[in-house]
C-alpha cells in the first residue's frame, strides 16, 4: 500500500503527459518513465489513448518497451534485444527489480542461484547488494536473507501490472477465501450455541444433583 | 482501477501466510499437546 | 465532561488532607479510578520486568471516597519480594521526581504505589503489607496495586488489584467476597497468613478524548501484532510451571485425603463454612481455568490457520 500511495502522484504526472502527447513526442516520457526510481506500475500510462494509438504505427517499439516494463522480466528482454531500443542503466535497474517481483509472485522462497541466474548475477554479493539496495529499501520487497540456507524469503512483494487473464484467478481466490471465510464464521457461531447449550445443560445437571443431596439428606435426617 | 488490482494481487500472493512440512508438522504437535492437556484436565475434573 | 475529572482542585485537595475521614474508618475508600495511560504505563513496566518484580509510583488525587490515579512512574529498584523495604532504595528518586513534577506544573501527589507480581496473582504478601501498612501509616492517603503481567497475557485481559491494608489489630466486621484466583504452592502460605490484614478496591478505569483518539491510532497500528502473537507461544514457561503447580496441589490434596479418618468421602455440602472450598474443587477450578486459556490459544491458532493458511491461488 506505501508503494502505491508514493507512486500514485507520479503515475498521475505521467498519464497527464502522455495524454498531451502523440507520436514520437511519447518517447522521451516512456524513457523517463520507464527510468523513473519510484515507479513500479505503468497499466495506467498504457491506458492513455494516445498511448495505444502507438501500436502498429513506426513508433509501436516505445509501447512494447513500456508493455514490457509492464509484464515483463529481464529475461523476456533478453529474447527481444533486437526488437527495443537499448535500454539505459536505469531501465536496467528497474527492469530487474520488476523481474524479481514476477519471480515472487510465483514462490515465496527464491534460491540465490535462480535469482542470479534470472538477474544475470555473477556473485552472491552482488545479489544481497541489488536485493538489499535496490528492492528493500526501494520498499517494494521485504523478507529475509538466508545466507545459510542461499535463499531470499519473501514475506511481501508488491503488485505488478495484472497480465491478461490474471483477473479471473484473482476472483477465484478471492471468492475462496470469502466462502472459507464465511465458512468459518458459521462454525464459530455453530460452536458458541452448542457451548451455551451445554452450558444450560450442565447448570440445569446441577441444580438437579443439588436438589438430590438435599432430598437425601431430608430423608436421612 | 489498476492501483486497487495492484494490490489485491500483492495480497493474494502473500497467501498461504506459511506453507511448509516443518510449519505443519509443529503445528499439529501444538494441536496435539493441547488436545492432551484438555483430556488431561478432564480426568483431573472427574 | 469526561476530560473534567481531569481538573485538579488545590484548594478541595488540601482540605480533604485535612478534614482526614480515612482516619475514623479503615473501610473509607472502595473505590479506584485509573487513568488509560497510568494503567498503560504500568502494564508496560511490569510486562518489561519479564519475570523480576518492578515497582513505581502512581500520582492521582481523591474524590469522596475513590482515589483518581491519573499517572505512574517507575521506580529505579527491582525484585520487591526479595527484601523488606525495596522502596529505601529509591527514595532520593522519589523525592527529586516529585519535586521536578512541581516544577513542570504536574500538580497532582503520590497516591499510591505499584508492583509485580509476574506469574503468581494480585493479592499482597507479607512484605507488601508491612510496606503498605507503613506507607498508610505516613503517607495517607495510599494505595497498593498489583499487577500480574504474565496472567495478563495468558488471560488476555488486565489482571490487576488494588489494595489498602487495615490498621493493626483491626478485624473487619464482615469478610468480604473475592474473586477467586489461583495462587501457586510456594505463595499459598504467604497469602493465607496475610489475606485478612488488607481489602480490595473496585477498578473503574476512564480515559480523556485525546486518549481516545489517540488509543483508536495506535489500534490501527498494532492490531496486526495482536493479532500475529500468541499466548501459547510466548506463555509456554507460565503454562508449564502452572501445570506442575496443579501437579504438586494435587499430589498434597491426594496425601491430605489418604490421612484423614473417613478416608476422604466428605461431600462439600457437610463442610462447616460454605465458603472453605474443598481442596479438591480448587484444583479441579484450577485446572479448568488453565485449559480454557490453553484452549482459546488454540482455537486462535486454528482460526489464523484457517484463514491464512488455507487459501490458495
């Protein structure tokens, strides 16, 4: 929720540019957006007409750089070098971050090797630096290092763009969870009656075992 | 609005909270000694 | 008007300092009024004693016959059941706090005292009284609370007392009704000798609208730590000594049984006083209490499970 509260003001920034602009004017507010180190989310500058008008004409690579920071990975980057313009170190630096947020959404726990492998990281060091650096106090990850074990726990990850298709999982699990939810809720209320049922029960068992002794005792007497 | 789905997916990932055999083997050991302890004090009641 | 009980009355203090009502009756005020952040700040201290008995001061005023405490202080001594006065240690730290306490334009006395008791109860032992005795003897009007952090945890609500001691040589005319606690095998005789010599105060608690406003904050910060903890967790050594308390009491009452004449068939309806429990049913109220904590524990722990960990994507 941070990280959407301080990239809110920015993506608002942005998505007024972009709808001023058309063409080849885009480019340098893809390039600055794509750069930008506080901006992890770019569906709404996608979003701008003028923005989706980009697709098909000569200008179309400034939408698939930016649909790429959108969905994308470092790795994907890799396989469409030849396609995009090259990217500065600061698009690289974003474009890894976003990668290792896409390799959260799938695992919670991700293996030293795997990350350099996906960041093109040649050392252990180098990793815990851009992990430490880069993704925790940019504050879009937070976990714990295992240097023992080689592996980054994620305990929180912030949200990507959603790729198409991703919504209708989305409801899935969320309407799980409300109906387990709900579930819930009804056994809880289920065990409270049964709880004050026994409860009357056993006070009613005692009143009777008490007007017992005294009945005994009367007869003893 | 894309900013809400941003996180909502950031929350849906962070479930199941924890998901490991070393998570559930300790706690049902927790769930077992407890249920051990309420039997035991049910002897003791009676 | 809830902020107005913060008002403080020079002029009505001093004259009730005067007018002395406590003096003619031992029984003169029944009541406490604590403020939300005295009771915070306590809690606090004594929780960060761990299992060292912590004490302090509490500041406050009278009203008829209820005392306000509307602030606490830790004191700088530790361990107050180790030794006869733990409060001598601190009295040049009393002293120049109150005395700064002026200056800074916090009008309100000491009325009172607070300490730890971690794990065994709210009740006073012997040392206790004779430090209360001393302080109503010098100090009225004075009061003793007691708090115990662990139970505090483990029962999820405050456990708290307030206490002031009878003079001595006073018996009270009627024994008044306690509420019934568990007190472990090691402290059982320090608090039967003393019961009698002290009484407990009704514990109302009120808050200003700043507080209020202030306490709903930090709800909202720090509901997700409540509701991560676990008495279970962070209980475990309480739970373990109290259950080998419920070992050793069961042991004695077994022993006492095995001696007695009629061999232990003494249904509790022929007991003399209604209200000397057997020691039977103490144990068994006991135990009962200890697995009913246990048991919300778990049902906590189950639900989290349930609404956590059973979702996926």
């Amino acid at each position: 929720m941070d990280i959407e509260q301080k990239q809110a003001e920015i993506i608002d920034q942005f998505v007024k540019r972009a709808s001023t602009c058309k063409g080849e004017a885009l480019a340098p507010i893809v390039l600055e957006a794509t750069s930008n180190p506080s901006l992890f989310a770019f569906s709404e500058i996608l979003a701008v007409p003028s923005v989706a008008e980009l697709d098909g004409t000569s200008n179309s690579v400034y939408l698939d750089v930016l649909r790429l920071f959108a969905h994308g990975t470092w790795a994907d980057y890799k396989c469409i070098t030849g396609r995009i313009p090259e990217l500065v170190p600061d698009q690289v630096l974003k474009l890894k971050q976003l990668t290792v947020l896409t390799l959260a959404e799938t695992n919670k726990v991700l293996p030293y090797d795997s990350l350099m492998q996906e960041l093109d990281v040649t050392n252990v060091r180098e990793l815990e630096d851009f992990l430490i650096n880069e993704c925790m106090y940019a504050g879009i990850v937070r976990g714990k290092l295992d240097q023992l074990k080689r592996c980054f726990e994620v305990q929180f990850a912030a949200g990507r763009d959603l790729r198409p298709g991703q919504l209708g999982n989305m409801m899935l699990t969320l309407s799980n969870w409300l109906n387990t939810s709900e579930n819930l809720l009804v056994s809880i209320q289920e065990k409270i009656k049964w709880a004050d049922k026994m409860g009357e029960f056993e006070k009613k068992h005692r009143k009777e075992v008490e007007e017992r002794v005294e009945e005994v005792k009367k007869s003893l007497s | 609005e894309n900013s809400l789905l941003r996180q909502v997916s950031s929350l849906l990932r962070r479930l199941p909270a924890i998901e490991s055999e070393r998570f559930q083997d300790d706690f049902l050991m927790e769930y077992n000694d407890k249920l051990l302890i309420t039997y035991l004090a049910m002897f003791t009641n009676c | 008007a809830s902020d107005g009980i913060f008002y403080y009355d020079d002029v009505a203090q001093a004259k009730f300092q005067q007018e002395k009502p406590w003096a003619n009756d031992p029984h003169y005020f029944k009541r406490v009024k604590i403020s939300a952040l005295a009771l915070l700040k306590m809690v606090v201290h004594a929780r960060s004693g761990g299992t060292i008995e912590v004490m302090g001061l509490m500041q406050g005023k009278t009203d008829g016959d209820s005392i306000i405490v509307m602030d606490a202080f830790a004191l700088p001594v530790e361990g107050t059941e180790t030794r006869v006065n733990a409060q001598a240690d601190a009295y040049e730290y009393m002293v120049e706090y109150s005395q700064t306490n002026k200056l800074a334009g916090r009008l309100e006395n000491v009325v009172g005292w607070y300490h730890s008791h971690p794990g065994y109860g709210c009740w006073l032992s012997g040392i206790d009284v004779s430090t209360q005795m001393l302080n109503q003897q010098f100090q009225e009007p004075f009061l003793a609370v007691v708090i115990d952090p662990t139970r505090t945890v483990s029962a999820g609500k405050v456990e708290i007392g307030a206490f002031r001691t009878y003079p001595e040589g006073y018996k009270p005319p009627d024994e008044p009704v306690s509420e019934y606690q568990t007190i472990p095998l090691n402290k059982i005789e320090d608090f039967g000798v003393h019961c009698k010599q002290y009484y407990a105060l009704d514990i109302t608690y009120f808050k200003s609208s700043l507080d209020s406003h202030l306490l709903d904050l930090l709800w909202n910060k720090y509901w997700v730590n409540t509701l991560s903890s676990s008495p279970l967790l962070g209980n475990g050594d309480y739970v373990a000594g109290q259950i080998s308390d419920l070992a050793e009491k069961l042991e004695q009452a077994e022993n006492q049984l095995a001696h007695s004449r009629i061999g232990g068939i003494v249904p509790a309806t022929l007991q003399k006083k209604k209200e000397d429990e057997p020691q039977l049913a103490k144990i068994t109220r006991d135990s009962a209490k200890i697995t009913v904590e246990q048991v919300h524990g778990l049902m906590s722990q189950v639900i989290k499970d349930i609404l956590f960990n059973s979702v996926r994507q």
